[in-house]
C-alpha cells in the first residue's frame, strides 16, 4: 500500500471543508460529473471548495458512495438534509 492512499486531505472552501480520504475512494466519478468546477482530477489540487456554494459541495458530497468524500461546514449550514416527508404523518 502507497503512502498516498493513507492519507487524508483537507480542502478549506467558503462555508464548508471538503476531506477526501484516499484509501477509500473507488473512483465512480459521482463528484466529477456532479459538480465540474469543484472536482476535477486532472487539475492540482483536484478539489477547489471556492468554485461552489457550500450548499452544492454538500449535496455532492452527501452522494459519495464510498465515503471517501466527506465534509465539515464552518458557516452553521445544516450537516444534514431534512428527512423524507412522511405522507401517512399528516393523516388524521
């Protein structure tokens, strides 16, 4: 195993820290098409946080399906989303 797939990364943007983990990245890509100007591998460093809203970067983010991508806001954003609606909650 490299050194480089031990490490952590982090990557200070307005309103949110983006941390990449890259022994646990599997490479699907989700980030890249989902947000371009934030995530491009071709460029150093690959992560730019100020090309986006920490909004954006979160909900990329949140689709990580390794969890190598992960996220800390330091503008009091909300960590997580809302949940789902529950429909059959309003019922009487």
């Amino acid at each position: 195993m490299s050194l480089e797939s031990d490490v952590m990364r982090e990557y200070p943007g307005d309103g949110v820290i983006v941390e990449w983990h890259a022994a646990r990245c599997m490479h699907s890509g989700n980030c890249v098409r989902g947000l371009p100007l934030v995530f491009d591998p071709k460029r150093r460093p690959w992560i730019e946080p100020l090309s986006a809203s920490a909004d954006q970067i979160v909900e990329v983010v949140k689709r990580c399906p390794s969890g190598a991508l992960q996220y800390r806001r330091t503008d009091g954003g909300r960590e997580t989303a809302d949940p789902p609606s529950d429909p059959a909650a309003s019922l009487p």
